[in-house]
C-alpha cells in the first residue's frame, strides 16, 4: 500500500492544561476523501488546527507526504500544500470580496494563475461574481462560506480541509455547498472534511471518523455507519 | 478674516505634522496591537539622521529625508528585535509591549542626551527641507514656503503609504494580518516578517515626520515627545489602528489648537486638545471612526 498524503499518529493537543484531543490517529489516502464526524466542542476544530499549524501539538505526530510537519508554522504548511478552508469567521472582513480572493493566491506559485484561476471560481461560484466589490463583511453567512471556499481553493494545496461548511447555513445553501466539495472530489482531490451532521456526508465518504470527547470512538464507510443506528444515536442524537 | 486665515495655515501644518506621526503609530497597532512608546525618540532620531547626513557628512540635502527613513526604518527593525520579537505570545503583549518600548525610548533619549547634546546644542539649523524665512501672503497673512513643503511632503508620503496598502501584494497582506492573524496565516502570509515590515514603515514615517518638525522647531533629544503624545492623542480620537480616521483626527486636532493658540492664548492649546479628546470619547468610546464599542467588566 502507499502512503497516505496526511497521516496522523497519536496526537494529543489541548488548551492551557486542558486536554481536548487525545491518542488520535488517522490516515489521509491521496485522492480520497475523509470525515471526522461529531458533535460541537468535541475537538474537531482543534484537530484541524493542528494540522493546519495555528495550534502545536502536545504530543504525536503528524506527517504530510512522507515528511513530518506537527510543529511548523501555518505559512510555511501552506506553501506545502496544507489548506484549510475555515468558517465564514476567517475572512479579511474589510476587504472585498476580490481582494479576499486575491490574499488566497498570495503565495508567488497561486499569484502566478490567479487570473485563470479566479474566473473558474466564479463559475463555480457565481454568486461571488456578483458580489466583487462588496467588502466581505456585509455579506451574507452563506456568502462567506462561499467566499472561505473560494479563497482555499485559490491557495492550490494539495489537501483540502473543510471545517463543517454546513454550519448554520440554510438547507439550500448547504445544498450548494455540497455540490461544491462533491466535483471537488469527482476532480481527484484530496478532502478532509469535518462535519457535525451525518446525513451529507454517509454517501459522500470514503471513510467516516467518529470524534467523541477528544477521542475517535468508532471508523469505517457510510453504508456501515448507516447500519449501525446505535451508533449515530449515541453520539450523533439520532 | 486674518485669523481665519492664520488658523488655517497653522491648523494644516499641526495636522500634516501630526498626521504623518500618526499614521505610523496606527500601522503598527492596526498589525498587531502595539502602542510603540519609542516612536517619539524616533521621531527625534530622525532629525538627528538629517543634521548628520547633510552637516558632518556634508552630503546633499535632497537626499537626508530618504536618508532619514531608511535609518529610521533600521531603528524599527532594531526596535522590534529588542523588544516585540521576544514578547510577541505573551498573554498582556499588549501592556507589555508599552512598558517595554517606553524603556526603549528613555534609553535612547538618555544616550542622545548624554553623546550628541553639546554635538548640535546650536539649534533651530537649516535642514534637509528648509526654504529658509521666505513667505507669501494670503490676505495680509504671511505664509512662509516651508509650510508649503511640510503640507507637500505630508500629503506625498500620506498617499504612498495608501497606495502601498491599496495596491500592492506586501500591503495587502499587512491589512489581512490586521483584519485576521490567523487568517492571514492560513493563506500563507508570514506575520512575523509583517510586523517586522510594519514597524520598519512606521519608524521611517517617524523619522521623516521629525525632519518636518525640525523645520520649525529646535534639535533636541527631546524633541519627540510632544509630538508623540498629539500623535497618541489623534489616533485615540480617531479610534486605535484605523489609519484614514487618524488622518481626520490629526487635521482636527491640528485646527483646534491652531484655533486656541490665535484666539486664546498660546498656552491652553494643549488643554483645549485634551478638553476635545475627553468629550469625543465620553460622546465615542472607541473613537470618532471606531467601529466596535468597548464595554467595561
């Protein structure tokens, strides 16, 4: 078997001597996409974090294509391919929507096509067109989702890290939302995707991860976790 | 009609001085939320820079205020690794941060005063942007060309620091880091060349802003400070960090001690911009152009 672009082995991380994380490991397979599903305040967040490089790791470690990264800055896991595409609150509030875009190519390699880049996002997200002058804090909690999207896919990167894109958004937004990560996966790209709600993302994984307390509890495919209704009711509420 | 007049003049060359003062100390709080004390030392440093360059080096004038802001951005980078670099995760970086430069700016202010006060205790000199005495009139108001040049060079660097921040992909990335740290880092923007960046730009800004008040006052050591508590005061009014305010607020403080200094008496200047601050505040908490509202615990 080859190696998975993102392993995680053994990671333990908290906040100021309280441990959120504990012993989580997983694998990321080139292409594939992954899920940590469960619910909110129980580490997800902080998992990706860590990965992403804004939070150090108390213990474990993590590598990305062969090399180990836990303990890097987030710039420089950027310019290797790590990107995280955060909640709506991780925008450049006072700039527009275009300049928001723009600061996901800042590195020279995305700068370089982000011109040809920048008009694909808008076909791909139409609805940013529409709004390119507009400064990213008046727009709406679905806009700036969209936007959070637009700006990750614009840094290239070789993973994905989605943190829950459903969250508080209207079902026909989070509709559109889907059908987004859903060509991105059809593309072969490579996708963690963090989600507090099972029903998205059962036909959508190729592997789910379930995070209770700081800890995965429980791992395998949609059609599995499907089957195991005890499961989703215990962690999940139903 | 000649107050007016007089107000004006003296109004707009208060506000351009204090403006291009302010606009640094914003920059640098806007990145990342540090209130440098030392910019005032700077300020002076900067006068000093010029006097150096032009008088005992004997090179052209033209040339003392470019001189000047890159030694002043040289200080800052100084600055930043002998203070901020090191506080930088600390939980009170903020009130640190302002012990630790206001340290700073007494060290360098004793070291002037103790090595260079007998080298230029013959002040006010003919620096690097003086046109000398000469004036015009406006109205039976005379207006000396000097002030021309401080009003010119103000707006000059004003615009290019806009422009920078505007256009530029450097620029852009120190609003993003002021907007959103983590943010910014998630899109690969390394913050901490950013503050070293900023506070280059601020220092230098700094410099050049202490030439300017040479042009009307004494080379001293202490010659910064005044200037620094207005330009402490005018981003505090304008609301911390937003640049585009400090440039109204500079013009307004500038004007109203303009206005008391030709109506009242020389003397109550100061007080009359304290008396503005406190009711712009009691009417504001968080500046004329601040957005947020600070609550108190």
């Amino acid at each position: 078997m080859t190696e998975p672009l993102l392993r995680i082995d053994g990671l333990h991380a908290g906040y100021e001597g309280q441990i959120v994380l504990r012993d989580i490991s997983l694998d990321v397979p080139e292409g594939a996409l992954i899920t940590l599903l469960g619910p909110n305040g129980h580490g997800k967040t902080t998992l990706l974090r860590c990965i992403s490089g804004l939070m150090k790791p108390s213990k474990g470690r993590i590598e990305f294509a062969g090399k180990r990264i836990d303990g890097l800055e987030a710039d420089k896991l950027v310019a290797r391919g790590i990107v995280m595409i955060p909640q709506g609150d991780m925008l450049f509030p006072e700039m527009s929507v275009y300049d928001n875009l723009k600061m996901g190519a800042y590195l020279p390699v995305a700068r370089a096509k982000f011109d040809e880049n920048v008009e694909r996002i808008y076909t791909l997200l139409p609805r940013l067109k529409e709004r390119t002058t507009q400064l990213a804090r008046t727009l709406s909690g679905g806009e700036r989702r969209m936007l959070a999207i637009g700006r990750g896919l614009l840094s290239g990167g070789r993973i994905l890290m989605f943190d829950e894109p459903s969250l508080g958004l209207a079902p026909i937004v989070i509709d559109q939302i889907y059908e987004v990560i859903n060509d991105l996966k059809a593309q072969g790209r490579t996708i963690l995707l963090v989600e507090e709600n099972a029903d998205r993302i059962i036909e959508l994984a190729d592997r789910i991860h379930l995070l209770d307390t700081g800890q995965i509890v429980w791992a395998g495919d949609g059609h599995e976790l499907d089957s195991q209704q005890q499961i989703l009711e215990t962690y999940l509420g139903g | 009609m000649n107050y007016f007049i007089q107000i004006i003049v003296s109004g707009l060359t208060f506000g351009a001085m204090y403006a291009l003062a302010a606009v640094g100390l914003a920059l640098v709080w806007g990145a990342f939320n540090m209130l440098n004390m030392s910019h005032g030392i700077i300020m002076t440093l900067g006068a000093y820079f010029a006097l150096l360059w032009a008088e005992y080096m004997g090179m052209p004038l033209v040339l003392a205020a470019p001189f000047a802001l890159v030694c002043g951005a040289v200080v800052g980078v100084i600055a930043y690794f002998i203070s901020a670099h090191w506080m930088l995760k600390q939980k009170n970086f903020e009130v640190t941060i302002i012990i630790a430069t206001f340290g700073l700016g007494m060290a360098l202010e004793a070291g002037l005063l103790k090595f260079l006060r007998e080298l230029f205790r013959t002040a006010p000199y003919s620096q690097p942007l003086s046109l000398g005495a000469k004036s015009f009139m406006v109205a039976d108001v005379p207006v000396s060309y000097q002030r021309l040049v401080v009003w010119a060079g103000a707006i000059v660097l004003i615009v290019l620091v806009g422009l920078f921040l505007s256009r530029t992909t450097a620029g852009r990335a120190v609003r993003a880091v002021a907007q959103n740290r983590d943010a910014a880092r998630l899109v690969g923007v390394p913050v901490r060349r950013i503050y070293v960046m900023v506070l280059a730009l601020g220092s230098g800004l700094a410099a050049v802003s202490g030439i300017m008040l040479s042009s009307f006052k004494d080379v001293h050591p202490l010659m910064g400070g005044d200037p620094m508590l207005k330009a402490f005061i005018v981003i505090v009014l304008a609301g911390l960090g937003n640049i585009t305010g400090a440039l109204y607020a500079a013009l307004l403080v500038g004007m109203v001690e303009a206005a008391v200094k030709v109506l009242i008496a020389d003397k109550y200047g100061f007080a009359a911009i304290l008396i503005l601050v406190i009711l712009a505040l009691i009417w504001k908490p968080a500046g004329i152009f601040g957005r947020s509202t600070v609550a108190r615990q």
